[in-house]
C-alpha cells in the first residue's frame, strides 16, 4: 500500500516531462483511495523537476534492496 509522503520509483518512462523508469518520487497526495498519485520528483539538490499525477501502475514503492542511481537531467 502506498501513502503520503512514501518514496515511490516510476516503472515507466515520462519523457514528455523529463523523467525516466528508476526515477525517485515522494507521494505528496492519493486520489481515490489510491488509483492515482501526485508524486513529486526533484534533482539530489532539491531542485524541482515537477509533480505528475501517476497511474497506481506507473510507479512502485522503493525497496530495503533497491539502489539509486545518478544521472543528469
């Protein structure tokens, strides 16, 4: 289950918006009782790259086995 203020990665690309499959987001707001999100994404700095509303099947909470990866956006 995923809440507010969870870390979530995107399983599929946005490159309408800049993001790619790996990207790490926090939930800011559930709609529905969870069939979309407002996640918010930003750089390692703290600089946005943008909120998105996403489909319960566009992102997946993080896991204790999950590693970041860096790359320029």
């Amino acid at each position: 289950m995923i809440r507010e203020l969870d870390t979530v990665m995107l399983i599929k690309d946005r490159p309408s918006e800049g993001l790619v499959k790996g990207d790490v987001g926090s939930v800011v707001f559930i709609h529905e009782g969870g069939k979309a999100f407002e996640v918010e994404f930003l750089t390692m700095t703290g600089d946005p790259l943008g909120v998105l509303t996403l489909a319960v099947d566009e992102i997946q909470p993080v896991s204790a086995r999950d590693v970041p990866h860096v790359r320029v956006a």
